[in-house]
C-alpha cells in the first residue's frame, strides 16, 4: 500500500480520531499484523505533541494459551502492576488508540465459560478505575488488515493480494482520500444534522418492523439525545471515537423494550462467530433468544451480567451506506456496525444524556443509562426495515423507509 497514503491515515487517527494534545500520553492496543503503520501511528502521535507513546501488542493465540493454562484464580486476578496501569490511566487520562486487525475466528474453541467467568469475577476490580475514567479521555477505533482476517474476506487472493484488498477496503469506507481532515469535518456536519432532526421530534418511542420477523418497540429516556460523528470529553477536546462511523446513536430507557429482533449480519464476539440468531425482549430485558451458530457464546454474551440482557444502545445507520454498499461483510463490528441499523446490548452512553458534563456518572445512570460490564453491537438493519417514532406530543413520524432515512 502506498506510504503517502498510509501516512495521511495514521495523521487522521491521531489529529482527528484521538486528537492528540500537546503533552499528552497516548496508549496503543495493536496486534502484530501491521508493525510499520504502527509506527507511522507512533510518529503522528509525536508530531501532535504527544509527550509519550506507549505501545501495547496483542496476539489472538496467547490469549488462548492463557485461558487453556492458568487457573481461574490467576485469570480473575487484578494484579499490582495492572492496578498501577489502572491508577495512572484514572491519574494522567492518556488518549487511548485501537487498532483492530484480529482474525474473526482467531478464538475458536477457546474455553468460553472459564472465560467468560475470569471475566465477570476480574470486572467488580476495575470497574471503580474504568467509572472515575468515563468520558474523561479521548480514544478511536481504527483497523488495519491482519492476515488471517483478510484472507476471511478474499479467501480466493493470495496473502498480499489479500492484505492490499483489505487496505484498500478500510481506507475507502475510512474517507482517506487526497484530503482526509476535510471529509470528515464535512461528514461530521451531516451527521450532526441528522441527529438535530431527531432531536427535535421529542421521540419518546422507536417501533422497529422488517420483513425478517423483526417487530421491537424500544423508549428513549426524555433527557438524552442522539449523536453522531465527533464527539467532546468532558476535558472540553472533541475527537472521534470510531474510524470510520456512519451512525446516529443514543441510549434507550432502561427497562422499556418489547418484542423481537432478527439479526441481519453475523457478530464477531471474543474471537468468536456467532450468527442466524434472534433475541426476544419483555420489559426491557432479554428473555429468550437463539443463534444457530454458536448459540453457546450467544448464552454467554447476554448472561455476562445484570446490564448485559438490556440495551445500552440504539444506533441508525441507513442501509445505503459506503460500508454496505462495498458489498463486503467485513467479520468485524466497526464496519458492520456501520454498514446497518444496531442496537447494543449492555452500557450505555451517559454522554447521551443532555447536560451530562454537569452530572455525575451515578446521575446519569438514575435516569435510566444501563449498566454493564459489557457492550456488544448486533446488526439489524435490512433493506426493508422501516421505523417509526412514538413522540410525546402524541405524532407517529416515520424516520426510516426501506431501510434508509424518510426525512
């Protein structure tokens, strides 16, 4: 891939997505399929004025090997050096970077319940860490192609040619263009549009209906509002989370979601591939559901606690869209999230919430944010999905005509 143009996405990552400060610290989470962005990264993270850069590696197949051989004890264990990791993130509020390239099946036959269970017992440990933190930092998403996961998608190329495919896909549906910076402040006008209409209805109910057996009513809490684009920490810096995004999202109420919901793509979950599957909700919870493939992993993600069963998100995304349009199912819920309608099961955004930099966390939550130690995006989207608006002035507005906005 052509290095100018990989250069213009690591500036676009750290200037746009994380908007790193002069004197700032920044963290990176990166697997091993792409070292020399990486660096290009680190670079543009410096040339913003970072006073560090800290690069963290992941690798899908240790983290299997530490399931299969540590003893639930040790996996569930906070550790003195990952407290101090947590006590300096809460101290210094370093940007947080993410570039995802995981193979979409690179966890398959791990041992879910023992990880599932390491993870619920190891969350009540830093959950008070993660809450002093929340909308406090800047952080993006981004991705990057690993091997694995682009011969997932061009199984039919070769590694490179695979590999070249995949970036190719990325930087397209990431706007890395001749001048990325002014695409996306251009994009992030359109989105802050559609969610000032919104905004504007007073929506006090959304009903989903598809031809797939989709048929959902889910409430929006009065005092939140949706967002999209770019977004503002509570340190008065506005980033973009997501690279790429194509979505106006909110918060519903806590407890207030009827009926079901077909899933329209598979979902990638801890490495894992689940897919066909449908969810039924009574008063606000998941109540009965079913994939499938791997309905196991789907019985783990919506049990992982008390949060995990509600939706912390509501998410339209129109089905004509660059992502969708590609015609490529990515395996990865950055882009397939925003290739279609979502919902998301478990926290919720209080940053949603109208006026949140003057309330606390706690505040938020009251209002009826869901909390979790997860949240998972699952697409729902259809080329036929309409939604109509419930608003507390007593109007049914319709919001999406075959799968697309009716504005």
């Amino acid at each position: 891939m052509n290095k100018t143009i990989l250069r213009k996405y690591a500036q676009l990552i750290a200037a746009v997505g994380a908007n790193v400060q002069k004197g700032q610290e920044v963290f990176i989470t990166a697997g091993l399929d792409q070292p020399e962005f990486v660096a290009m990264v680190v670079e543009a993270c410096y040339r913003c004025g970072a006073a560090r850069v800290v690069v963290d590696w992941d690798y899908q197949p240790l983290e299997k090997l530490h399931v299969r051989h540590q003893s639930l004890r040790t996996l569930s264990e906070l550790t003195d050096w990952q407290e101090a990791r947590w006590k300096h993130y809460v101290d210094r509020l370093p940007c947080r970077i993410y570039l995802v390239s995981d193979d979409p099946d690179g966890l398959k036959g791990i041992n879910q319940k023992k990880l599932a269970t390491a993870r619920q017992r190891r969350y009540p440990l830093i959950k008070g860490y993660r809450d002093q933190i929340e909308n406090k930092y800047q952080w993006c998403i981004a991705a990057v192609p690993g091997a694995a996961w682009a011969k997932k998608l061009f199984p039919h190329l070769t590694r490179h040619q695979a590999i070249e495919k995949l970036w190719e896909a990325i930087l397209s549906a990431s706007r890395v263009g001749d001048d990325p910076v002014a695409a996306w402040r251009a994009h992030n006008r359109a989105l802050s549009d559609h969610c000032a209409w919104l905004n504007g209805l007073g929506i006090e109910r959304l009903r989903y209906t598809a031809g797939n057996g989709t048929d959902f009513t889910v409430g929006m809490i009065p005092e939140a509002e949706f967002k999209g684009g770019g977004e503002r920490s509570l340190q008065g810096i506005y980033f973009n989370p997501n690279i790429p995004t194509e979505e106006c999202f909110t918060s519903p109420m806590r407890g207030v979601a009827e009926g079901i919901v077909h899933a329209s793509k598979p979902l990638i979950w801890e490495g894992q591939l689940i897919d066909r599957f449908w969810i039924r909700f009574h008063e606000g919870k998941a109540v009965q559901w079913h994939a499938d493939i791997n309905n196991d992993a789907l019985t783990h993600m919506i049990t992982m606690d008390e949060g995990s069963a509600c939706l912390g998100e509501c998410a339209l995304v129109p089905y004509d869209s660059p992502i969708q349009n590609s015609g490529l199912l990515f395996y990865n819920t950055l882009f397939d999230e925003n290739a279609a309608c979502h919902l998301a099961l478990g926290m919720g955004f209080a940053e949603t919430i109208r006026g949140f930099e003057n309330k606390t966390l706690e505040e938020c939550r009251a209002l009826g944010i869901n909390d979790s130690m997860l949240h998972v995006d699952f697409m729902i989207g259809t080329a036929d999905m309409n939604i109509d608006a419930q608003t507390r002035y007593g109007k049914t507005v319709a919001v999406f005509r075959n799968g697309n906005w009716a504005r």
